[in-house]
C-alpha cells in the first residue's frame, strides 16, 4: 500500500485546518479492527470527553481519584463545583491541612504542642489571599526577613538599651560613675596622685585627637605632642600660670623640630592640626591643674566645677530629650535644644548655688552665676567637638569608653569648663597663698 499523503485529494494544499482533525488513516479498517474499535468509528475515542470516555481505556496517570475515597467530583474529574474562573470551590473537610493526622512523639499519643496542631486550615476561596494563623499560632519556618533577627524558643528578641538621645544609658551610668571615682579617689586621698590622672588622660585625649586627623591626611608627630602634653600640665601644677604658657610654647616648638625632620611637603597642614591639638587637650586641660594646685581648697574647687558639669550634663541630657522641640545648632549637634540648654543652665545654676554657699561660703546668687557661666562654657565645649568631629568625619574619637565614645567625648565640655572655673573661682573665692 502507497503512503497516504495527508494533503492529497480534491482540495488544493492550504495552512488552514479543519475544526476537528480527521481520523488517522491507519491502520485500515479494511483489516480485522483491533479491540480499540468495537462499534466505534476510528479516532472517536480520540476526541471524547472525559465523561463519555471509557475509564479502562485511560491510562492510570490520566484517571480521576476514586470518587467514594475522595468524595464528589465534578463532570471535569475535580472535585466539587467551580466557580466562573475555574477555580474549584473547597468545602470545610476539604482544606489541605486538614487531612494531616497529628504527630505522635514516640510514645504514641497526640500531643498539643507537636508540630502539625499548631496548622490552621487553610481557608476556602481565592488561594492568593494571605492567611492568618490566629494570634496563638506559631510563625511557620522559613526565611525571615532580611536584617531582622527573630527570636525563638533558645534564642530571645534583641532587646534596645538605647536612650532616646541616642546613648546606651546603663553603660553610660556605669563608664561615668567608674570615671568619677578614678578622678575623685585620688584627688582626695593623695592630691599628687591627681597629677597623674591628668597626665594620663590628656596623652590618652592627644592619642586620639591625632588618629582623628589622620582621616583628613594630616600627620602629626606623636611622641613630642604627648611629651610636650605632659611637661605642659606639670609645669603648671607646680609653677602656675606663666608656666602653663610656656609649656605649651615648649610643646609646640618641639612638635615643630620633629616634623622637620620628615621634610618641609605638607608641613603647613601638619603643623596646623598639631597647634590645634597642643591648644585643646594639654593647655585647656592644664586649668585643672592649677584648679587642684591651689593651696588649701584646690580639692573643693576641683569637685564644685565637676559637679557643675555633671548637673550641666544631666540637666540638659533630662530637659533635651523630654521637652526639646527647637534645635539650636541643627547643622553641628542636631541633638541640642534650647530646652535642653536651658535645663544645662538651670541645673548648674541651683546645684552650683547651694554648693559654693556650703563650701565656700560664697553668696548663692554668685554661686547661681558660676553655675550658668560653666554650664555655658560646658555646652560650648559639646559644640567645639562636634564641630571637630564633623569636619573630620567621624561620630566618636574612638570606641574606648562604651556608651561614651571615646575619652575626648567625655573631656570636651570639661576642657572649656575649668578655664571659665579657674578664673571665677579667683574672683569669688581668693587663693589662701
């Protein structure tokens, strides 16, 4: 027998097909048929519907489940009826989590804490609805979301210890309280151990001033900048103010033979971020020197001009972050507030007030004025720094204090502090020489 060709006959060869494809022409019905077409015409069975269509003849993968195991079934072979879309319409006993038999920990019986009891039902309807598991069920596992950490049953929530101002406040407390000791223990113990204390936090504040200028390419001599520091705040312990000047000429013109040695390139700059540090951390801080060298009370003058900072402090911290709503230097310390400031003020005024007049015997309206009058250079100390900070570009001088920053973020508003308390102090309470 030739082979058919499917585009043969009367009809010219064409790309449009019939509705319904002919029958396929073999094999020849001339021949014995098969078992497939007992009383049926060849290819009928091709283009049955599914409800018409012997089940026998189907292959087992294109069958539709038992009806009695899985209940009703639509003409289409799914279960129950559909809406216009196609979607099949889920009855109560239905739902997907429903048919999951609980889970037996071993010893056999249901549990009320294994895994699958905590499965909702999912409910009827459009599959692309969220579902909610109730407010006592567990989130189901997965991937969380990205940068936040969840907790579980051996891993608790993170929890927040930062204040409103943006400080871890127990470690704050903590830090603070250690360095007020540090401070007051020797002050009063052995005054000439205070000597000590001041040296070693100004060469700390000149370590971390100079990495800080590092960031802008400036390279400035180390060793003869803390060497220098330290002669500075020694001289005037012992020999007063025309020696805390000198130090500081001392320290500056060694800084400047030491960079010389390194060539004249960039020497401008260098020299200029050296000045700036030799000034800020050993000169300022050389008053508290001369605070705890005066004879007799230098003690109590040191403590009235801590105390006042720390009211300053803890005034502004409390007024700022309860009742700051107008910022007072948004474009160097966004954080400040005039309300904050005038709790500074407010605070160091009455504590300073009441203390001058226990220790010193002084009028407390004069002691209100040494209060206001540190609590101003204090807040104008905060200010200097940031300001120095954000043209270096970095929001701590270092990570060496935890919830403070660095030692300089503590010294900024004593070091503009004690020149102002030295000086009043003078006036209001006279040296005992």
């Amino acid at each position: 027998m030739s082979h058919l060709d499917p585009y043969g006959g009367a009809e010219a060869p064409g790309w449009e097909r019939p509705d319904r494809p002919t029958s396929l022409p073999w094999p020849d019905p001339d021949v014995e048929p098969g078992p497939w077409a007992r009383g049926r015409q060849p290819g009928a069975e091709l283009y049955a519907e599914p409800s018409t269509r012997p089940q026998s003849d189907r292959p087992a993968a294109l069958r539709p489940p038992d009806r009695d195991r899985y209940g009703p079934y639509d003409e289409r072979g799914g279960p129950g009826p559909r809406d216009s879309n196609g979607h099949r319409d889920l009855g109560p006993g239905d739902t997907p989590t429903a048919q999951i038999p609980p889970v037996r920990l071993g010893d056999g019986r249901d549990h009320d804490d294994a895994p699958t009891t905590q499965l909702a039902a999912v409910p009827a309807g459009d599959a692309r609805e969220p579902v909610s598991l109730g407010p006592d069920a567990q989130e189901p596992p997965g991937r969380g979301h990205r940068g936040r950490r969840r907790a579980g049953a051996g891993r608790p929530a993170s929890q927040q210890t930062a204040s409103r101002a943006g400080r871890n406040l127990p470690a704050a407390i903590s830090v603070g309280a250690g360095l007020g000791a540090a401070v007051l223990l020797p002050l009063f113990l052995y005054t000439p151990a205070f000597l000590l204390v001041l040296a070693a936090a100004f060469g700390v504040g000149i370590w971390e001033m100079s990495r800080a200028v590092r960031r802008q390419g400036a390279e400035v001599p180390l060793v003869p900048l803390v060497s220098g520091g330290v002669l500075t705040v020694t001289l005037a312990w012992f020999a007063g103010p025309d020696a805390l000047l000198l130090g500081l000429l001392v320290t500056v013109a060694g800084t400047l033979l030491w960079r010389l040695g390194d060539g004249t390139h960039d020497l401008r700059r260098d020299m200029t971020a050296a000045i700036m540090i030799a000034v800020y951390v050993p000169f300022l801080g050389g008053f508290a020197a001369l605070l705890a060298a005066s004879p007799g009370d230098g003690p109590l003058r040191v403590l009235v001009t801590l105390v006042a900072v720390v009211l300053s402090d803890t005034g502004g911290y409390a007024a700022g972050a309860n009742f700051g709503k107008h910022p007072m230097a948004p474009t160097i310390s966004p954080k400040k507030s005039w309300e904050g400031f005038a709790g500074s003020v407010g605070a160091a005024a009455l504590g300073s007030g009441l203390l001058l007049w226990l220790l010193f015997d002084v009028a407390p309206w004069w002691g209100a004025v040494f209060g206001m009058a540190v609590a101003g250079a204090a807040v104008l100390g905060d200010l200097a720094e940031s300001m120095i900070k954000r043209d270096l570009g970095v929001k701590d001088m270092s990570n060496l204090l935890p919830g403070h920053g660095g030692l300089m973020d503590r010294l900024d508003s004593v070091l503009f502090a004690v020149p102002t308390a030295y000086l009043l102090l003078v006036v209001f309470v006279p040296a005992v020489n």
